[in-house]
C-alpha cells in the first residue's frame, strides 16, 4: 500500500508570536542593563564622595569643634595624565593633629601655548581614611583652567574628623595619603590650531 507524502506542516502562528515575544523582551533587558551599565557611573561616584568608599573623600560644610593630641603625617601624591603641566606639591607631607584644619598648597604650570582645561580626581590610602578624611575646600570640586606659561597655586583646606580616633580600622594608622591626578577635561575644546609641548 503505497502513502503520498504528505505536504510539511506549517508552524503555528502562536509559537512564532511567542518567539517574537521573547525576542523583543530581551531587546528591552539588554538595553535596560546598557543603560543601567552608563547610569551606574555617576551614581557611584555619588556614593562614593557621600559615604567616603574607597578611600574616596568626602567634602565637608564645617570644621570639627574638637582637637585631639593624637597626629598623623599626611603625604601627598601628585599626577597628571595627558597633560602639558607640572603638578606638584609645596610640601610633601605635613603632620596634622585629628580634628585640626590645615592648607596644603599645590602648584600647576602649563607648558602649552594655549590655556589648557583639566579636571583632578583624588583618593586616599589606606581606604578606611577615606571615611574621615574630609575637605573644606579644594581645586578638585571643579574644571582648573590655566593660561599658557602660567603658574597657579590651588590650595586644599581639609582636615581628618575626630572619629578616625575611634575606629578600629583606623585608630592605630599613622600615615594617610592623599594622592590627585589631573586629566584633561574632555568637554572642553583646545583653541583652533593650538599646540602643545611636552
């Protein structure tokens, strides 16, 4: 008994609606989590300078009202990364009581023909500083804009909060370092046929 093939069965529409469905939501995921991806950098930085993280330090309104006896030597680290500058520190290091407000003063010279736009990120080490470690006023809460040849002074005032003293992570450190990198501000354009020297 001979059988005719039979012709192929279409797929139900249904399971191609379902794929589609299934495709699309996973379109919508990928670029929800692109998004989240690029949205997570400034929430984090955000965190970061709120809470101290990562030896990130926090900006702060009022000095402490208390000094204590006990001191730290705070060392200074100095960079630039794709710059025409000198970044240096007056001083290298400073002793400071907890609780004290002290200055530090830093030097910047562009060595370009043009004013030159940049931007400093900081850090301190170990990171549970971080926490304590806070600053009045600092070059680095804002764009730095040098003219060519010129030499600035950018002073930090800041100071290590009274709690560090008390922290079991802390109280026992002597040394904290606040290191600065400059990099160039990136929204910010060098005039039309500007160039620099190393």
């Amino acid at each position: 008994m001979s059988s005719e093939p039979q012709p192929p069965r279409a797929k139900p529409r249904r399971r191609l609606s379902r794929n589609a469905r299934v495709a699309a939501l996973c379109g919508v995921v990928f670029m929800a989590m692109v998004g989240a991806a690029f949205a997570a950098i400034p929430f984090y930085r955000a965190f970061c300078q709120a809470t101290g993280y990562g030896g990130t330090i926090r900006k702060a309104e009022t000095a402490p009202t208390k000094v204590l006896d006990s001191s730290l030597l705070i060392r200074f680290d100095t960079n630039v990364r794709g710059l025409p500058w000198d970044f240096t520190a007056e001083q290298t290091d400073q002793t400071v009581k907890i609780g004290e407000t002290k200055v530090a003063v830093f030097k910047v010279t562009n060595h370009a023909d043009h004013p030159v736009t940049a931007r400093a990120v900081f850090n301190v080490s170990p990171d549970q500083a971080g926490v304590y470690f806070r600053k009045l006023s600092c070059f680095c809460f804002s764009d730095q804009t040098v003219a060519a040849g010129a030499t600035v002074e950018m002073p930090v005032l800041y100071f290590v909060d009274p709690k560090y003293a008390d922290d079991f992570e802390t109280k026992n450190g002597k040394v904290v370092t606040l290191s600065y990198t400059f990099y160039p501000a990136t929204d910010v354009k060098p005039p039309a046929g500007a160039k620099t020297t190393d």
